[in-house]
C-alpha cells in the first residue's frame, strides 16, 4: 500500500507558538473568541491611561464631605486647569492645611508643594509613558525578529527537506517470507522462478491438471503475483486516489479489481506446503534464485540453500534499461533518475509528484507515451510539466507508420505534454543547488527538472543462463526454447525471457501480457504432461490519452510497408464503407505526412485517422495488423494474420473490420 509522504518540520517551542498566534491575530480572534493573543499574560499597551493618584494624608486627617463656608479661590487651585489629564482630587479644608491652627497663613506654602508634587508627579508620568513606548518597540522588534527567524528556519527546513526527499530514493527494506531459508521445502514436485503474469497462469494451469500438485513460487519481489499494464495506465486515471493508493484500478467495463491476481489467503504458507492435504501454492518473496544445477535439478538461493525440483519453470521476465549517461553518472546524480516497471516505481512516482514541478521522460515507445499522457492527466491539479524526449519523429515511432505516429504525438501534446522529437539527450548535470537536472539535447537546448525518467526499453532477464549453460538468442535475446516452450529436460521458459519458434512469423520474442498469460498456461500444462506446441499469436494493447487507444497483433514494425484504411466522418451505416473506400487512405512507410490524400487531392483533416485498420506487409503478406480506435475485433485480426497470403485489395480486407461499426 502507498505509503503517504510527509514533510517532517521540526518541533517548534511553546513561546514560538504563542509569538506566532500573536502575530496573526485573525486566526487569534476566531480561535479565541478575542483580541487577547497570549493566554494568562497580558501585554502592556502602547499607550497607558494615567489614573488620578490619591494623596496620601494623615490617617488622624477627618475626611468632611459636608459643605463648608470657605472662599472658592481658596478651594480651587489654578495649576491643576494647566493638565487636564490628570483629575483634581475631592481636597476638603482640614486636608488643604498641615497645620489645623493656622489654616490660612500655610495656603501658599502648601498650594507650592502641591504644584511641586503635581510636577514631579507629571514627570515621573511621562518618563513612565516614554519607558513603555520605547520598550513597546523592543518588544515589537523582538517578536519580528523570532517571527522572521521562525519563518525562515521553517522554510530552510522544509527545502531541506523536500531536497532530501527529491534527492534521496527511497530505502526500502525487502521483506523475506519466509524470513528464515529454512522454512522453504528442501524437495519440491513444481518450481516456478519468478512471481509475475507468467508465474501465475503456469501454477494455474498445474493446479488444473494435478489437483494434488504441490506448487513454490519463488519470487524477488515483495508483493504477490500481479498485472503490470494498469501501473502506466489505469492507475493514473479516475478521481478516486484512496483506490488507485489500494492499487485498484476500473476496468474498460466500468468494474473495479485490484491490482493483485488472488489475495494473500489464497496462497498455502511455506511452512505448511509439504504437510497439506491437497497439496497447495506456496509463494516465497523476497528470495532470489542465484543459479541452477540442470543435470542434478538443484536450485540455490541468495543465502546458499538449495533445493531440488522434479520440473521447473524459468519466468524471471525483463529489466529495464538505462542510458549510458546515467551508467557513468555518480550516485548523487542518479538519485534524480529512476527506471518505471514496478509497483515500488509506481509509489514513489506517485509520491514525487506532490513536491516536484517537473518530470522529463525519455522514450517514445509504448511505456514512455503512456506515462507521458498519464502524468499529464495527473499532474494537471498540482501543476506538473511533463517533458517527452526521443529521437523519432513521433510516438511509437518504431511501431506506427510515419504520419499516424506524428498524427498521435499532437494528440499526447493535446493533453498537457511538451514532446521534444528527434533528440537526444547528450549530457546532464546537477544545477539549482543541487536540486534539478540540467538536461543538455542534441538540438542545442537544454531542460531543467526536477526528476527524469527513462523509458529506452528492457531486455530479457537471463543471469541464470550463464550457471545453467542455457542458450541466449544472439539477436533477440532471451533463452532459446522449442515449440513446447522447454529448453531443456523438465525446464521450461515463458514470458518476456522466452525466444520461441514462430510457424509463420520465425523466431520471436515478446513483451507483452497476453504472451504471458498463453505461455505461460501452455508451460504449466506440458509441466504437468501435455506436450503441446506453442502456436498463439500474441497480441497487445495500448492506451495513451483519451483519444488514442489500439490493439495489435503480429509484426508490427514501422519498417514494413504498411498501408492503412480509415474511416471519413461517423458514418453509422455500414454500406456507406464502400462507396467511401477510394476516400480513405492507402499509405507506405515512403509516404510522408503532406502527401497523404483522397484520389481527389483533398487534404487528409484530423479526424481521417480516429478510426482505422493499418496492416503490415512482408512480400505482400499480411504479417501484422494494427486495430486503430477499433476493438472487439482481435478474433478477425487472428483470421487474417492466420490465412498467409497475398490480397489484391486491402480496402476489401477493411470491411471485415467494420470499420463505421460500433467500437466498443
């Protein structure tokens, strides 16, 4: 499950909190109901009000509130009109004189001393008034001052962080289960290397012939068998983030599934795979198979434990490759690079793109366009730029022809990518603090991101081979099998890793997930005593965008002439294809983009390739078929692929298709 990433900020100290509640007083008056920022402690104001100061007189001293016969010039004194801050006390006639016997000669005396005290206490007023302003400014600067420093520890934090995080893969600690070798069965009936699409559909297969069958996967991975296409296509899509995070995806008919082909119940524990009654499949992750022993049928793991098998299947898929430049890069640099297959790759991509701002993905093949057009789609609520480098002229260069190929990169450009074609990039180098990817194009520019990912291809996963003494195909790669799928007595190959025997097409090698599926099945079948041949003709998908999907089948190779049919408008009505077939087009691999026309020179507009039929030709025959925007017709596709042979007419091929007909 995907684990949500968090920007760590470190702990900030209760004063710290209580400054910055201070500062932003809006959030204060909601929080609080109040102006008062600082709770139990008040701050001085900047502007004291000055109570009136009560004279302290002699307690003998009888205060006299009834009103007395004495002149009002001797009641009033006249320095007090001249500060009308401050508030004349209630003065009676015992408190006017110090001297009860002489209460009229001491008025001058006493009226000096009260102008004396009223100055001093005026004084000492305004010197109090100054003190608290000017400590009011101290404070003032103060509090910005651990604000302003608060703020930019925080964001330095935060950046460091983040750089941290952008910087630094993460480490994820493989989970062994078993965790001990010692659990994993010494003897085992069925032995299946490799935890994919493959690995699956064999001990399906097994279990359906031998019911009993006793069945170890031994996978590298840590997760359970699952599919690999919906990682760059499907999981990108939809609202529902909670699902995609759960690694469950909807389908083409609108059902949810998840990731995962069985849930972990459905597995036997190791432990108990020799004991159980109807035997069982047992999955071991974690544990990687280093080499095998053919002659004695002997396997040995990563810690040395060896086990023997009576049959084995070898299903350990493909790798990706890299780029020579990121080969010699140092780990600083290639922390900034990743490669995209599995579903780690999958959650921490998805991670990244909530504090990064830009990706480059070079490539331009299927994995490449796709996860251009998905990242796209999902960068577009956190504003991330996609760019899309190669060195064709347009998307799946070496799979469509010429112009449907520029054709779809206007439409992977449609939906948010900046596509960069014919170039490659040369060089890179870490700028910005170390932050970003200078990455330096042959085109004489240069593109600065924040990640790269590259998506050049795999190659089959064949390091057993060398122990094994199994053959490798010197062109295709992958091991060598016969027609039944085996390569040598009781070890069989399928998947990405096999290079099988074609009837009709010859050698061949292929990376797709219905090759999985069928030789996979086909391998668990002769494992359990079959023996059948090998005779499916693959097929594939792809989905890149809303406006470009296609299934396949054959050699599809942009180096063969091909020639494409295509239907002109929405026209419902399927005995209008032929009146329209001179109006679609018939094109080569020589034809270029402004070429292509109607018999009557009309400009091909955009939505001439929305829907359409491309075959590919080897001495005339039809050796491969692209389904363009057109699905629900694979079964036709196989019929015609299978006939091998010449046809005068294309355009009559195209209306077995329907090419108007309903595509879904």
């Amino acid at each position: 499950m995907l684990s949500k990433l968090r920007l760590l900020r470190p702990p900030v100290s209760p004063g710290s909190r209580i400054l910055n509640a201070w500062e932003n007083k809006n959030y204060s008056d909601k929080k609080n109901g109040s102006g008062k920022n600082n709770r139990g402690k008040t701050t001085p104001p900047l502007i004291q009000v000055i109570k009136p100061v009560k004279i302290n007189f002699s307690k003998k001293t009888k205060k006299i509130y009834e009103p007395v016969n004495i002149p009002k010039k001797e009641i009033i004194i006249s320095e007090y009109n001249k500060y009308p801050l401050n508030t004349c006390p209630l003065v009676t006639k015992d408190e006017f004189s110090t001297n009860p016997k002489s209460p009229t000669t001491t008025h001058s005396s006493e009226s000096e001393n009260n102008y004396g005290w009223q100055n001093d206490s005026k004084n000492k007023q305004s010197f109090r008034n100054w003190s608290l302003f000017g400590g009011a400014i101290i404070l003032s600067g103060t509090v910005y001052g651990i604000y302003h420093f608060d703020i930019m520890k925080q964001k330095n934090d935060d950046n460091l962080t983040t750089e941290e995080t952008t910087n630094a893969k993460k480490i994820r600690k493989l989970v062994q289960i078993p965790s001990l070798s010692e659990s994993i069965p010494d003897n085992i009936q069925y032995l299946l290397i490799g935890g994919g699409t493959a690995s699956f559909s064999a001990f399906r297969a097994i279990k359906s012939a031998d019911p009993t069958a006793r069945v170890l996967v031994i996978s590298a991975e840590g997760y359970l068998p699952h599919m690999r296409p919906p990682l760059s296509k499907e999981l990108w899509y939809g609202d529902d983030t909670e699902m995609a995070k759960s690694l469950n995806f909807h389908q083409w008919n609108g059902t949810s599934r998840s990731l995962f082909y069985e849930p972990e119940p459905f597995y036997t524990p190791v432990e108990e795979l020799t004991t159980a009654k109807n035997g069982g499949i047992s999955l071991a992750r974690g544990w990687k198979v280093e080499s095998i022993n053919v002659s004695k049928k002997k396997v040995k793991l990563n810690d040395g434990k060896e086990i023997s098998y009576d049959k084995c299947l070898i299903a350990t898929g493909s790798v990706p490759k890299t780029l020579k430049l990121y080969d010699d890069a140092n780990e600083e640099l290639k922390n900034k690079f990743s490669v995209f297959r599995s579903i780690s790759d999958f959650e921490d991509l998805w991670e990244q793109l909530d504090h990064i701002k830009s990706i480059a993905i070079i490539g331009g093949g299927f994995l490449g366009s796709e996860l251009a057009a998905s990242l796209a789609n999902k960068g577009k609520k956190n504003g991330v730029k996609i760019y899309q480098i190669f060195k064709e002229k347009g998307n799946m260069g070496k799979v469509l022809p010429k112009y449907l190929s520029q054709w779809t990169t206007e439409k992977v450009r449609n939906e948010g990518v900046e596509v960069v074609t014919e170039t490659e990039v040369e060089n890179c180098s870490l700028e910005n603090n170390k932050r970003q990817v200078n990455l330096k194009l042959s085109n004489g520019k240069n593109i600065s991101v924040d990640h790269v990912i590259m998506a050049v291809g795999a190659k089959p996963n064949t390091e057993l081979a060398t122990d094994a003494g199994l053959e490798i195909d010197s062109k295709l790669d992958g091991y060598l099998v016969n027609s039944e799928l085996q390569a040598r007595t009781d070890l069989y190959i399928a998947g990405d890793c096999a290079c099988f025997y074609d009837k009709q097409l010859g050698r061949r090698r292929v990376e797709h997930h219905d090759h999985a599926v069928i030789s996979g099945r086909l391998a668990g079948e002769n494992m359990a005593g079959a023996a059948k041949p090998y005779q499916h003709q693959p097929m594939f998908w792809s989905d890149i965008g809303p406006s470009v999907g296609y299934e396949a089948i054959g050699i599809v190779d942009s180096s063969l002439v091909t020639m494409g049919v295509f239907a002109k408008g929405n026209h419902k009505d399927p005995s209008l294809l032929a009146n329209e077939t001179d109006q679609n087009t018939l094109t080569n691999k020589k034809e270029t983009n402004e070429e292509l026309g109607s018999k009557n020179n009309e400009t091909i507009s955009e939505n001439d390739y929305n829907k359409g039929v491309v075959f590919y030709l080897k001495n005339d025959v039809i050796v491969g078929i692209v389904l363009w925007n057109l699905f629900n017709r694979m079964s036709i596709a196989r019929q015609v692929l299978k006939t091998d042979r010449c046809y005068k007419d294309l355009n009559e091929v195209a209306k077995l298709f329907n090419i108007h007909g309903d595509s879904s």
